[in-house]
C-alpha cells in the first residue's frame, strides 16, 4: 500500500505533539518496516525543517530530515505537476491541490492527513487514527506483497 503522509502528521512526530504523536508514531514505524510504502511531497520538506526549528537547532532539524528520508519516499513536484494542481477547482488551497497531485504522481492510495478541510475534498483523505485502525485490520498477517 503506498501512502502519502502530510506535513501536519509528519510534525506531530518531530514535534513530539499530543495527541497526535501516537497514531503518526504508529505509521512511521509501519514505514520504517516496510509494511507500507510511505512518501512526502519534496515542497513539505522546507515546511518540516521551519518548524521544527524553532524548537530545535539546525543540525538537529537536519538529522530529524536524514532520518526522515531513511524511511520514506519523497515525491518530486515539477512545473507541470504545479500546473496540474493548479485546475483542481475543489481545492482553493494550491498546498492541499500539490499534496493531491503527489498522490495521484506516485499512484497512491491514501494522504494520511489531520486536515479536515482536506477530507472532505477526496475520499483518499484518511486521518492517522483512522489509518492506524484499518492497517491494523487489512494487514494483519499479510506480507508487504500481498497487499
């Protein structure tokens, strides 16, 4: 199952936020075990690093990155995939339009995300909670490539 992760969910776990850290927690590590196949649009990752740097310093936001690249997949955004973006008519967000673009690019089944916004554009908007909740009951006892 290949998922896009938005950049909220992503900084819940820099971030350390409640009570949000647990269920992004529960699908980095899915990630890093190669359960699922996870990617980050490449326009979040300059949005990750302002973050998380007013609570951390510079070598540390880099560290947290490298560490974030070791488990996922970044998905390049390129002058056509902004045009792209750019006639989605239900989304008056160009960020949300590029985060759908990215999952449709990579073919992927869902953007885990907290926007709420988000999911009520497109049925491919699942919240980590409920995210966690279904990979738990779709994958129970079933290999990366049965899914």
């Amino acid at each position: 199952m290949k998922i896009l992760i938005d950049t909220n969910v992503i900084l819940d776990v820099l971030l350390k936020r409640e009570p949000f850290a647990e269920d992004a927690y529960a699908i980095f590590k899915m990630a890093d075990e190669k359960t699922i196949m996870a990617y980050i649009s490449a326009f979040a990752v300059t949005d990750i690093y302002y973050f998380i740097n007013k609570n951390l310093n510079h070598d540390t936001c880099l560290k947290a990155i490298k560490a974030l690249f070791n488990i996922m997949n970044v998905v390049s955004v390129t002058k056509q995939d902004i045009e792209k973006a750019m006639t989605f008519s239900e989304f008056n967000d160009l960020e949300d339009a590029l985060q759908l673009q990215s999952l449709k690019k990579i073919r992927g089944n869902f953007i885990v995300t907290r926007d709420e916004e988000f999911k009520k554009l497109t049925d491919k908007a699942i919240s980590p909670k409920d995210f966690v909740q279904k990979a738990l009951k779709d994958f129970k006892g079933k290999e990366m490539s049965e899914l």
